[in-house]
C-alpha cells in the first residue's frame, strides 16, 4: 500500500512454558518436613503418652484405631489380619470415664493435661508432674492390680520361644528369620490382673468427671 503506513504483519504470541505434570506440581508446591527416627526424650514420652491416654479414654474412635495399628505388625514386621475383640468384651464407656475422673480427682490429671505449658519453664513442669504423677500412681495401685508380662530383669538377654504371643510381646530392631529369638528386655510390660472401678449410683452422670467449683 503506497502512501500510507505499513502495517507490520502480526506476530504470534509468545508460547508459554509447557505446564509440569500434577505430581511434579505437587512436589513443588508441597514439602512436607523431614522426618527423624531420633527417639523423643524423656519428658516428651511422658506427655505424649498422658495426651494419647486421655485421648483413648474420650474417643471410642481413636482407641479402636490405636488397637489395630498395634495388632496390625507381627514378628516380621509385617502386617496381619487385626482381630477385632467381641462387642462384650469392650469396656463401657462408663467405666472409661470412670476411670479418668478416678486420675483428675486424685491426680488432677485432666487439669494438667488441659493446661497450656508453653510458657512455663521445665523446673516448673516437672514440679507439677510429680505431684500428677503421685496422685495418679494412687488411683492406679488403688483400682487395679498390675503385673509384668515378662519377670526377667531390664536389659537382661533373653529368648523368645517360637508361638510366642504377639499382643504380649513386640518384637523391635532387626528382626528377621524365625523364633526363638535373642534379644535384650527393653521393657517388662504390663498386664492387668484385676479392676476394682467403684459403682455407679443409679442417675450418676459419668460425663461430669469434675464438677465446678463455686466457693462463697
């Protein structure tokens, strides 16, 4: 066209970087942190195992959860078939709840579980943790008879014998081949012998595991 602007021919848009698939996105997008096997120290075990008891004790839930997840590895550590107990033989929640006003009114263990302890110094906490352990330890011995699953002496080497129990003893480490095996006594272990839970007068309300507290 003579006489007049040229118009320049158009240009393609630029091509955009193809899109990376949906899992490389979700990679990128998402790291979760890295996770260790160092084991927690001590005062983290004893809180997460008084958070995990009270929190087994107040969700039927979780506490089935928690009973699979432990019946779910054998001796090889791989899993098996998880045998759910019969609907008799599972403790009523009555009795549950029961059982933690029986630590709250001794122990305060609810109170102590319930309280935020960020901003408390651990001479502080573990103060306080000796008189929930005391408490505790009383309704405990009190209420129920305890004994070891294996009599042997803590960090003594022992045998386990082929047909051994599984829900009774865990086997942990290297574990390979078959029974028996050797290996050192971690923990002895626990068993209930007898529960002496107190009975429930007609029209209790076992929810109430700590009344309110009005002083005149």
């Amino acid at each position: 066209m003579t006489g007049g602007r040229q118009r320049g021919t158009p240009q393609p848009p630029p091509k955009r970087p193809p899109c990376p698939p949906a899992a490389t996105r979700l990679q990128m997008g998402s790291r979760s942190p890295p996770v260790t096997d160092a084991a927690p120290p001590l005062f983290s075990r004893l809180w997460l195992a008084l958070v995990c008891a009270v929190r087994i004790i107040m969700d039927a839930a979780l506490a089935r959860r928690v009973q699979r997840a432990l019946a779910s590895a054998g001796p090889s550590g791989a899993p098996v078939e998880a045998k759910a107990l019969p609907r008799s033989a599972e403790a009523p929640a009555g009795d549950a709840l029961e059982l933690l006003s029986l630590f709250q009114r001794e122990g305060r263990l609810v109170d102590f579980l319930e309280q935020e302890i960020d901003g408390f110094a651990d001479a502080q906490i573990g103060s306080a943790a000796r008189v929930v352990h005391a408490g505790c330890r009383k309704a405990l011995l009190g209420h129920f008879e305890i004994a070891r699953v294996r009599e042997e002496v803590e960090g003594a080497t022992i045998t386990v014998e082929a047909g051994f129990d599984g829900r009774s003893v865990k086997l942990t480490g290297d574990v390979r081949g078959s029974a028996p095996y050797r290996g050192v006594l971690r923990h002895s272990g626990w068993r209930v012998r007898e529960a002496r839970l107190p009975e429930r007068a007609p029209g209790h309300d076992a929810t109430i595991i700590c009344p309110a507290e009005v002083e005149l």
